[in-house]
C-alpha cells in the first residue's frame, strides 16, 4: 500500500470522526444531550451506528471531544519543556498561553456547550474521569522525566498538586462561562488566578523536575 494510499485513508477517516463529532454536538445543543441517541447521530451524520461506536466508543465522548488533547496536555508541555525549566515554569506559561488563546481545552467552551455538560450528571462525571486520568499521564511523565523509581511518590505528589490547581482553575472558568461571562472578562480574571495558584506551588515545586540545560 502507498503512502499516498494511506494518507487518504487516514484523511477520510478523520473527516467521518469530524463529521459524527460536529453533528452530535449539534443536536446536542439542541435537544440537550441525555435526549439524543447514538442512532440519531448516526442518522444525522449519515453513518451507520456501529461506525459512530467505533470512533467514539461513549456516548459521553461525543460531546467531550478534545478529551485526548485534555489528558496528555500537562504530560506534553512537561516532556516539551525548555532546557533550565522546572515542570512548574513550563506549566504556567502553557496555562498562561492557553488563556490568552481562549484555548476550548481549558474551559473556554462557550456558554451553551457549558450549559449542556453542567446540565447532563453523565457528562460531568465524564469530565472528572478525565480530571483523574490527565493527573496520572502527569505523573507518569515527572516520574519517567525524573528517573524516579516505582517505590517513589514524588512525582505522584506533584502531579496531585500540579493537577488540582488546573482542575480549580478549569472549574472557575467554567463556573464564569456557564454564567454568561464573555471570554475576555474570563481570561482577565484567570490570568490573576494563574498568578496566584502558581505561586502559591513555587515554594514547594519550582526546583522540581528542571530539564537540565544543553
């Protein structure tokens, strides 16, 4: 098989997932999303139901999409981080780009996507899943950017800490943007925030897991 052959392949599969994600979040915002089905996003889509299983083998993660970027995000910027910076630096500044950007992934959703995942118990449960799950994928990479042994809870310590602020920090901005807050007000707020929980970690954390230079 050709690379060429491949690649379009893997095009045509991203367009059917892209589809089946924009159609259901569609009706969801329409119709709430514990009112639609699995057979009505098929339908919607114009893919059989087994296919729209395939690609999103929950229900819950039709709506949370970007629930691959969200788990790995800590873990990437760690194992991305500049040489002389510490795990802690390298997360604040991500946070703070983030921000700046209005980045979906931190919890600028809008106010009708925010609504509906507040509003349906299965997706908010879904959402703390990947709260529990993006902590662990961090503490996997201080433990593995460390050299830290299997016995060593460190890097669990600091995973707890480095994901319980950005779990606050997503909570506050989607506590504003379920409110009605525009997502400029948001970001000017939540980059004081960012200041304060970050700071409130340099103590403890900021000579920890710093990539040594060169």
């Amino acid at each position: 098989m050709s690379t060429q052959t491949t690649s379009l392949r893997e095009l045509k599969k991203q367009q059917t997932r892209e589809n089946i994600s924009h159609q259901a979040t569609r009706l969801f915002l329409e119709r709430g999303f514990d009112k639609v089905t699995i057979a009505e996003v098929a339908e919607a889509a114009q893919v059989a139901k087994m296919t729209v299983t395939n690609y999103f083998p929950r229900k819950e993660d039709l709506a949370l999409d970007l629930s691959e970027a969200f788990v790995q995000s800590l873990a990437r910027t760690v194992r991305e981080r500049e040489p002389g910076e510490s795990a802690l630096a390298a997360l604040r500044r991500a946070y703070l780009a983030a921000a700046a950007e209005r980045d979906p992934v931190i919890g600028f959703s809008g106010p009708a996507f925010a609504r509906m995942i507040s509003d349906s118990p299965a997706l908010s449960a879904r959402l703390r899943e990947f709260h529990d799950e993006r902590e662990r994928a961090l503490a996997d990479a201080l433990a593995e950017e460390t050299g830290a042994g299997p016995g060593d809870i460190l890097p669990r310590v600091a995973a707890a800490q480095l994901g319980g602020v950005h779990r606050l920090l997503f909570d506050e901005t989607f506590r504003r943007t379920v409110g009605g807050q525009d997502g400029e007000e948001i970001a000017t707020v939540l980059t004081g925030y960012i200041g304060t929980a970050f700071d409130a970690l340099e103590p403890s954390l900021g000579g920890y897991a710093v990539r040594p230079a060169g």
